[in-house]
C-alpha cells in the first residue's frame, strides 16, 4: 500500500487582495461617509431599524457594511458605534462561527421555500448573540412568490431580528418591500479615493508602482472598489518588480490608444471603410469589444469637455450612441455585427446636430464635406490603379474640349460636332465664347448650405460652363437632367449664382446624349481607360 502525502505550499493560502483588505469597521469602508455616519448614530442611540436595503453599483460597500453593522449590534464592547472586532461575539461572526448572522445569496436561493425556511427560524431565540441578522446579497434576484413570502415576516418582525437586503437594481424590488425598509444608497466612490486606497494596499504588500498604472486601474474600476483591487490582484500577480503603466495595458487587454483615436477619427470624418479597418485590427489583435467602446467613449468624453462649443451636439449624441452599443455588446452573442453596424451607423445617421443645421439656419456643411473629401480620395486611388494599366495616353474622352483656334480665346470651348444636345429655355449659346466655370466646388458648397442636396447630388459628374450671360450645366445622366430642367431648381440655381457672385445668369441646362457605340463590353471597358489594344477578327 502506498500512501499519499499532500503538500501545502504558502502559495495555496493565498488570499485575493478584495478579500484581504475587506473593511472590519465603519471608519475603513471607503467613500460612503454618509451612510456610515446614519449607521454608527443609530447603534449608539440603540435606535435600530428591523430592516434595511443597501443599493449601489458593484464593488461599492454593501455587503462590507452589513457585516460590520452585524457585528456593531451584537458587540459586547462597542465603540462610538463601531465594533471592537475582538470580543467573543466579534471573532465569532468574523469567523462565521455564529448560526445568528446568516449570508444569503439571492441569486442561487431565491426561491419561495427558501424565504420559508427564514420564517421558520425567526421564531426562535437567539443563542449567543442580541440580535439574529439575516444579510441576503442580490436581493432583486428574489422571486415574486419569495417576496410576497418574505413581506410577512418584514410587517411582524421579531424584536431580536434584523435583515439587510443588499442589491444593485433597487427598482426591482417591489414597492411593498421597500416601503417597510430604511434605505441606503451607496455611491460609486471617486477615483481619488480608489487611488489611495490602492496606494495603501500596494505599499502594505511592498510593491512598487508607477503612478499612471494606479490612475488607470482606478478609471477601469468605474467607482467600484473591489473591482479595482480584482485588476490589481491580477496585475501583480504578473508583473515583475513593479507595477507599470504599460503591462497594466497589456494585462487588462487595453487597446492601443493609437487605434482609438484613429476611430475616432473616422467617425469625425463619417468615414465609416476605414472605421471597419481599424476595428478588424483591434478583432485581430483579440481585445475586448466592449473595452474598446468603453476607450471610445471616453476619447469623445474628452474631445467634448476640451472643444471650443462648435461640436458640443454632436459629441453627446455620439457619446449617448456609443453608451447604448456597450449595453448591446453584453447582451448579444454576435459582438462583432453589432460594433460595426453601430460604427457604420454614426458614420452614416445624422449625428452633427438638430437636423445638421448650423446657426443661420442653414445645413452645416463640414461632415458633408469631409466624407466627399474621403470618397474622392479613394476615387483617386482607383485612378491611380487604372493609370499603372495604360501603356499610352490616347484622345481624351471629353466631348467638350480646348481648342487654339486662329481668332479665338485659347480659354475657349468648342463642342464636337459629332455631339448632339438637348437644350433648354430657347437659350442659344456661342460655344465659342464658352469659358470654364472654375469655381465649381464652392458653387456646390453653397447649394449645400441651401439644403439642396438633389440638385446638389445631380451635378455629379456634370461639366459647367460661362459665358457672358449664362452659366451653361451639361450632363450625360437623363435623370439628373430631369431634376436640373425643373423650373424649381433652375431658379434655386440662378438665385444662388447671383447670391454668391454679384451677377445675374441665365441657366441652362443640356443634356448630352450618349454615343451609339457597337463595340463589345471588353472594347468599351478598354476605351473608357484609354488603353490601347488591337482588334483581331
């Protein structure tokens, strides 16, 4: 026979940080001043209540202060309402050595016959301690038939019974419940305070630390303390020597701050392609999405406190939309669909404003433009692509080009005799004294301002020209002409012209009509590149 000899190494006693530094009396919990002080009065004045909720977020005191309130009442040599943590009853309850204060979770008990077995047991006395308290975390967590159980007992109370429902959601606790309880609500604790709470921890474990990793670990912490000392826990469990910024990055699964802020980037300028780049990175690198939305919004946060008042709207909405996609990422199983889809739509949704208007009245123009600035960009790489193709530069597909003809203007345009046009209003035009309109972009730009985005959207592609009465639009597309012909638009378009420039001009409107071309795809798509090729029958 063989026997079995176990070795228990100091590393199988060790005890997580959160754990370690729970607090033992009021003076030590952090950042709820306020609460405490009402408890500590109330044991002094034997004022005590039979029953009491505690709600917060995560991390933030509850279940600490209910278990030094359970020994502050039942300690034998109380002081200024504190627990003196060292009677016979204190180390009891300290030592879960008690059946008379009894922890319950809610989550996993939280059934009917469990608020039963509760009922039962009040009725009885006490054995070594004044008062029985029964503490039950995750109290919403309770079934409704629970609750209606539990009401009972809460109307009728024993004199030596107290119960302390702790709980995160207090809305989920029926009216009925709350109304017989004295409530406590604990805040989320400043990061100032975490820092040097954590500050006190690393120095009692002789750690050393820089600074900005203890700033980080309080911002990750989001008010909550225990959450702060799990990240450490988890940090110096893997650093080496000291606690740095940058391993604390790496260890929490931080994106790189470079990559946030070029999606914020893209998000500012409505550019949604390189958005979706960016994030692919961060999916591939394995980050945490919801990590990654929470750098974002903190990167708006930021951009909206440090603005000069010209983007405040604008920031919020994405700051609110940012908000919602960080609650849609715990819920859904798809996180990456749901990131992008919301990433494409604040590209894409109006997020600058009530209705994009700036304060004249007018459409703000600037988002607008900087996505046409993005896709003309990425036309101007797709020319460049044609052009590594060409092997020569062949006539120019324009149907209206420069001419030097002897007698007339070298700025002159001549229009192809092969070239057949519709043309409006009766309007006859010398094309030989045609100029080029240079000043396209900004005439664009102004019928932005008006809101005109259809005729705006109909100018794509056509040419514009001047002479010394019209300013003459010719394009090949028959829908944009339709809408350019409308006596509506021709009159938006003279007013703006006279608006901006100080002159008045008839407009007119062509419509070039397409050459009949018997060529096949292959040929067509060669001689819209300008690439030279032969013909083999």
């Amino acid at each position: 026979m063989f026997g079995v000899i176990f070795l228990w190494g100091d590393n199988m006693s060790y005890i997580a940080l959160y754990r370690k530094y729970r607090p033992n009396t009021f003076e030590s919990i952090v950042g709820q001043e306020s609460v405490t002080k009402i408890l500590k009065n109330q044991i002094k004045s034997g004022k005590i209540s039979h029953a009491y909720i505690f709600s917060g977020t995560r991390g933030t005191g509850k279940t600490s202060a209910a278990k030094v309130f359970a020994r502050a009442v039942n300690c034998l040599n109380p002081k200024d309402g504190e627990p003196c943590n060292e009677c016979e009853v204190c180390k009891n309850i300290l030592e879960s050595h008690t059946t008379d204060v009894i922890e319950m979770d809610a989550a996993s008990n939280n059934s009917v016959e469990n608020i039963r077995q509760i009922r039962q047991e009040v009725v009885y006395t006490t054995i070594d301690v004044k008062y029985r308290v029964y503490i039950i975390d995750e109290a919403h967590m309770l079934t409704t038939s629970a609750f209606n159980a539990l009401l009972k007992t809460l109307e009728e109370p024993p004199k030596n019974v107290i119960f302390i429902l702790a709980t995160t959601e207090q809305h989920k606790i029926p009216v009925t419940i709350l109304s017989r309880c004295l409530r406590f609500d604990f805040n989320k604790i400043s990061d100032e305070e975490i820092i040097k709470r954590v500050e006190y921890v690393l120095k009692e474990e002789n750690i050393k630390y820089e600074e900005e990793a203890i700033k980080y670990i309080a911002k990750l912490a989001e008010g909550g303390l225990r959450d702060a000392l799990s990240i450490l826990d988890r940090c110096i469990s893997e650093s080496k020597d000291i606690l740095k910024y940058d391993e604390v990055l790496k260890i929490v699964g931080a994106v790189d701050l470079q990559i946030v802020s070029n999606i914020a980037g893209n998000i500012l300028a409505l550019n949604s392609i390189e958005a979706l780049s960016n994030i692919d990175k961060v999916v591939k690198k394995g980050k945490d999405l919801r990590q990654l939305t929470h750098q974002l919004t903190e990167n708006f946060l930021e951009k909206l406190i440090n603005q000069d008042g010209t983007n405040v709207d604008r920031y919020i909405k994405i700051i609110d939309r940012l908000s919602k996609l960080d609650n849609d990422l715990r819920l859904t199983s798809k996180p990456i669909i749901v990131l992008k889809s919301a990433i494409v739509e604040i590209c894409n949704v109006n997020f600058g404003g009530s209705n994009n208007l700036s304060e004249n009245g007018n459409i703000s123009v600037e988002p607008l433009m900087q996505k046409i600035s993005s896709l003309e960009n990425e036309i101007e790489k797709l020319k460049s692509k044609i052009e590594s193709i060409k092997t020569n530069t062949v006539v120019s597909p324009l149907n209206i080009k420069k001419v030097s003809d002897s007698g007339s203007n070298s700025n002159s345009l001549k229009v192809n005799t092969v070239d057949k046009y519709i043309q409006n209003n009766n309007e006859v035009v010398d094309e030989k004294k045609l100029e080029s309109f240079v000043d396209v972009e900004n005439f664009k730009k102004c019928i932005i301002e008006k809101g005109k985005l259809k005729i705006y959207s109909s100018l794509a592609g056509a040419n514009m020209y001047v002479d010394q009465k019209s300013l003459i639009i010719v394009t090949n597309n028959s829908f944009a002409y339709s809408v350019l012909i409308t006596q509506d638009s021709i009159e938006t378009l003279k007013n703006i012209y006279s608006e901006n420039y100080n002159d008045e001009k008839n407009i007119v409107v062509r419509l070039q009509e397409e050459k009949k071309d018997n060529s096949t795809k292959i040929e067509k798509v060669f001689k819209e590149n300008e690439v030279n090729y032969t013909s083999i029958d």
